[in-house]
C-alpha cells in the first residue's frame, strides 16, 4: 500500500507557515514545512515495509509558531494498493 495526498495552504492566507507531517507508528515518514503560495505539494509514501501489519498511521499539522490564518489543508488522503 501507499499513502497518496498533497499538502497546501488555502489561498488568501496570511499564515507564517505551517509543518506537515506523517507518522507511522509514531516514527516520521514524511516532514516539509509550507509557506503561503507553495501551491498542491504532492505526497506519496510507500507504506510495503508494513505490510501484513497494522499501523497507525497519522497526519499531523503544526502552525510554526503563530497560528493566526494558518489553512492548512490535506488533498483527498487515501491508500493505494502499490504497483
């Protein structure tokens, strides 16, 4: 499997920043901080190392420090067989 998204933050915003995060038990597997106007980043993790297992699997946002006008958004978060 396969963790499919993207990461952004809403048009208009007047935020410092915001950190995105995915978790696997607890361990990162994925970090990249956002400013305004970085656009759709996409996000595609291999999760096959986990296989037959379960996992919690989370997404986590951070505001950076302020977190006035902060919209973070995640696009759509799925998981896809791998190929």
């Amino acid at each position: 499997m396969k963790l499919v998204t993207a990461i952004g933050i809403r048009d208009g915003s007047r935020s410092n920043g915001v950190g995105f995060r995915v978790e696997v038990n607890g361990r990162t597997q994925f970090s990249r901080d956002l400013v305004p106007g970085s656009g759709w980043v996409p996000v595609e993790i291999d999760l096959g190392a986990y296989q037959g297992q379960e996992i919690v699997l989370t997404l986590v946002t951070d505001a950076l420090g302020e977190f006035n006008f902060d919209w973070a958004v995640w696009a759509v978060p799925r998981l896809n067989p791998a190929r």
